[in-house]
C-alpha cells in the first residue's frame, strides 16, 4: 500500500514530465515563439537591384533589396531619366505657345471704333472701362450699333475685332477697331485646402498656371503637403508633386489651368513614416516638405536601442499592399550610415529595427521563468 507521500510524489511527476517535455520542445524551437514583431526576411527573394520578380506563388510576392552605392545610383539616374524624358513638359511648353483667352458669357468687352465717338459709348469722367464695356450675356452675345446681335462666345479677341470690322465697314469706311476684355469674368478656377487665402481666381488672357494659382493665394501655409496636390479636371484627377517643381524646377509637374478646375492643396498629415522595432524611440514621424533621409528617421528616433537591436538588420518596407518591396541596410557599421543620408525615404514608408538573437531568447526565457518558479514552489510546497 502507497504512503501519501508517494502518492504525492507520483501526482507532481505526472505534472512535471509533460512540462519538461514541452520547456524541452520550447528550446529548440527558440525564437519562433518569441513575443512581440519578428522580421523573417528568409522567405523574401533577395536582388541587389530590387527589381526582379520572384516565383509565382499565391502569397504576396516581397523583394528584398540590398542598399547599397550601386542602388542609390539607380534610383538617381531613374529620375533624372524622368525628368528629362516627360512628355509632360513638352505638352506644358505648347500650352503655354499656342494659349488663347476665349471670351464667354459675362465677360466684358472693351470695343472703340477710333475717329467715330458716335461709335463708341462715352465713358464719362467717372466711368470705368468696365462700366462703360459691352456685356457678354448669357447666350454669348453682345449687341452693337449697325452691326447688331453678334455671337462672341468660344472666339478670341482678334476673331470678334475681325467681324465687327468686316460688318461696320458697310457704314465706315476703312474703320479702326480696338477690341479688349476689360473685365475676366466668365471663367475661374478654385484652390482650396492649405493655402493662405483660399480664392477663386479668374482666368485671363494670360494662362494660369498651377504655381501661379498657388502664388495668388497667397501661397501654401506650412501645414501644406505640396508633395500631393490634386488637381481636379471634371471627372480626371491628377496627383501634382509641387514640392519638386519649387526644389528642382521640375516643369513635368505644372500645368495649365482651365474653367472649372479644382485645386486641392493637402495637409501634411498623411506625409508620415513610421520608425518600429529596436529604438529608443518608435513612433510616427511627419516629414517635412515631403522629405526625409533614413539617417533622418533613426534620429528622431534617438538611436538603436543599444541593448537589443541589431543594426546589420535595418528594413524600409514601402509600397502598395500587393507589390510590397523590402529595403535592406546592413547599418553594423557606422560608415553604412552614410548610405542612409542618401537614401529618401516616400510617404507611408515603415522603418524596422531587428533584435538580436540573444534578445529575442531573453525574452522567451522571461515568458518561461514564472511557470517554472510556480513548478518548483509547488514541489517545495508538497515535499
């Protein structure tokens, strides 16, 4: 017949063998279970150039790219191939060449037919051009002594003083006309969002650009993402980086404005990127002027965390949810950091510092400590 202390000897073996298997299976799992973010960059395909493709499989597809002098040279020589290669600035330059001002409805035309007063509506002493002008009205038409109801909406000022000098000549002989808008009224364009002074602007006879829309507004405030300007054309929208256009004059990203456009200059708000990992400081980062350098974010993040990172493994995650691309810096040294200063960092971008493997196991042990004390206390207890 079995004591109670055997009986007690044989419930805490039967406690303490499966636990030992399972601390035993735990150890040499090592640092699969450990808590917290684990970047396993084995599964990723690894190119020096971050650009090819890797084998179809139907999980999201990552590319791993090294940072390196050779990448960064890449990427320059990209854009400056862009910005010289745009079709974008040849279409700009031509609008601006062959722009012409189209009067409309409740435009005011300024008309004097000189050496015939009779001809012309006095103006008075106290009369302003455009009170004495001729309006456009609704239907795009003006009425004038002898030549009567003439439509001038959709033509240009040299195409109205040709008709009215071909229908007075009837009258005149050899007439002298001078035709001009005296006032810019039936065409505007709206910019609205982080400006000083949110206006609708009419557009004259000298073409409006987006710069200039933005100028008269009194500028972007400082809250402005001047990265992501949208320019809304009926139902198109287009993405403007204004910001490369003031830094590097980048002329690919102007554009002429026409009747009707909407110009959105944004907050910064969503011109963050997002510092995680093994730093003293994780956190959100808004970018200033759309810019930062990765050298740029682990500053403000005040360093590696000198107990459990490990630089040789820093990330840059960037890109759309389907073609994600991973940048690799292997920062150990501090001579790789200067590769960091050179490396510009887009909006939405995710820095990552790596832990260490001695790290990620302290971690494993400080989850297992608690059961074991509790196991061995309760051995104690029953001894």
């Amino acid at each position: 017949m079995l004591s109670p202390a055997s009986d007690s000897d044989g419930s805490l073996q039967m406690i303490i063998k499966p636990f030992s298997l399972a601390l035993a299976i735990i150890l040499l799992a090592g640092c699969s279970i450990t808590p917290g973010m684990i970047f396993d960059d084995s599964r990723f395909e690894k190119s020096t150039e971050g650009g090819a493709d890797g084998p179809d499989d139907k999980a999201v597809k990552f590319r791993l790219a090294q940072i390196t002098p050779q990448l960064l040279n890449k990427i320059q020589a990209q854009q400056q191939v862009q910005a010289k290669e745009s079709s974008a600035i040849q279409q700009f330059k031509q609008e601006i060449e062959s722009y012409e001002y189209r009067i409309g409805p409740q435009d005011v035309l300024s008309i004097i037919v000189w050496d015939h007063p009779e001809l012309t509506i006095p103006m008075g002493e106290f009369r302003n051009t455009v009170d004495a002008g001729t309006l456009v009205d609704r239907d795009g038409v003006i009425f004038y002594p002898y030549v009567g109801v003439i439509e001038v909406a959709g033509k240009t000022v040299s195409e109205i003083r040709e008709i009215l000098t071909q229908r007075i000549a009837r009258y005149v002989t050899n007439p002298q006309l001078d035709v001009r808008v005296a006032a810019f009224r039936s065409q505007r364009v709206n910019v609205v969002g982080e400006v000083v002074k949110p206006s609708i602007l009419p557009i004259s006879d000298t073409p409006l650009t987006v710069l200039e829309a933005i100028n008269l507004a009194g500028g972007a405030t400082i809250e402005s993402d001047l990265g992501r300007v949208l320019l809304t054309r009926g139902k198109q929208e287009q993405i403007l980086d204004i910001q490369a256009l003031y830094d590097k004059g980048d002329l690919s990203q102007n554009r002429v404005l026409r009747d009707g456009d909407v110009l959105h200059i944004p907050d910064r708000n969503n011109n963050k990127i997002y510092v995680l990992g093994e730093v003293e400081k994780p956190a959100a980062y808004l970018m200033h002027k759309g810019k930062m350098n990765l050298a740029e974010a682990i500053g403000h993040s005040r360093g590696f965390d000198r107990a459990s990172s490990d630089p040789g493994r820093l990330f840059v995650i960037r890109g759309e949810q389907n073609k994600p691309i991973v940048y690799h810096l292997n920062a150990a040294s501090p001579d790789a950091l200067l590769l960091a200063t050179q490396f510009e960092l887009a909006p939405q971008d995710v820095v990552y510092v790596s832990s260490t493997s001695l790290a990620r196991w302290n971690r494993v042990m400080v989850q297992i400590l608690p059961t074991i004390q509790g196991l061995w206390q309760t051995k104690v207890l029953v001894e």
